[in-house]
C-alpha cells in the first residue's frame, strides 16, 4: 500500500523521482528504492513524505483513506464518544454523545486553524 501510495502521489504532484528525492535532499536511488519496495522507509523518512505531500502518515502507510493530514476522523470520533460515559458514570445518553461531538469538534477544529 505504501509503494502505491507514494507513486500516486508524485505523480499527481506532476513530479519526477529526482525531483522529489532533491526536495527531501536524498538520491534518486533512494527514493526509487521507497517507491518500488525494495527500501522500508524510517519514521523520520515517513514523516518527511507526509510534510510533503500534506498527508498522514496513516494514510501513506494505507491504515486510513483520509488524505488530508488535517482532516478530522468522525469515525474515530464517533466510537470513543460510543465509549464514553455520562456525567452520571452510566452509558452517555445520545443527546450526551451528541453534546460531546459537538463540543469535540469544535476543539479539533480549533486546534487545526491554530496552526
């Protein structure tokens, strides 16, 4: 999933190995070796490709489909509210659940624009 995702993104980026491989200041062989597997990329090495490509790591390495680095997992969200108890240290009601989302989300949101 990695290989495929770092070529999809170079190329629609309209970008060339060496071109890419000179941004991130390694050789041409290097970056070919990550794009054609043959190369297992560091966490350093990842988080660079993801900077650059203003993605997330989890979605370089194809543990999630949301591109966008700052885009916010509702699914995520949405089951650690299910898991979440109410101010009474019952299940949290859905009007609960629903407060905590929205509260939630406008944290997130906050945090992603103070950038």
């Amino acid at each position: 999933m990695f290989t495929q995702r770092l070529k999809d993104l170079r190329k629609q980026a309209g970008l060339t190995q060496q071109e890419i491989a000179q941004s991130l200041q390694t050789s041409r062989q290097n970056y070919a070796q990550w794009e054609n597997g043959k190369r297992k990329p560091s966490q350093e090495t990842l988080e660079k490709f993801a900077n650059y490509y203003n993605v997330s790591i989890d979605y370089l390495t194809g543990k999630s489909d949301i591109k966008d680095a700052t885009a916010i997992d509702e699914d995520k969200l949405d089951q650690a509210i299910e898991k979440s108890l109410g101010f009474n240290g019952k299940p949290a009601t859905e009007a609960e659940k629903a407060s905590m989302k929205e509260a939630l989300m406008i944290y997130l949101e906050s945090l992603k624009n103070s950038d």
